[in-house]
C-alpha cells in the first residue's frame, strides 16, 4: 500500500512536462507544459508526480522529459 504515503515520500527527482496534449484523456486538468513536477514513483510505462491539484497522479511518460 505504497500509495498511500506518496505524498510524504521524498521526491526522486523533478521532471519537466513538455505537452498536455492527450488522446484519449483529459491531461490538461492536472498538468501544465512548461511546468516541473516531483516525481515520487516511476514505472516502465507511468510517472507518479504531484500534480496541479495537489495530489499524486499517474501519467504516461511521454508527456515529460527528464
């Protein structure tokens, strides 16, 4: 249950979002390009970042770089 104290977790490093442009989902929301994020977890396919409204979300990695 790891996810759980995400938010608690020292950051792993920032990373920057290049684009909010999404094909299926609705990214903007949550996170604006140009903007640098810490990163809490990492999986082959998704960041874990502390996003615009303050809480952890999960994003593919293609909308970062770093």
């Amino acid at each position: 249950m790891i996810h759980l104290e995400w938010t608690n977790r020292d950051t792993i490093r920032e990373i920057k979002c290049v684009h909010t442009d999404a094909k299926k989902y609705m990214v903007n929301r949550a996170l604006t390009a140009g903007k640098t994020y810490e990163l809490k977890n990492e999986t082959e396919e998704f960041y874990f970042v502390v996003d615009n409204t303050g809480k952890v979300g999960g994003y593919y990695k293609e909308y970062f770089e770093g």
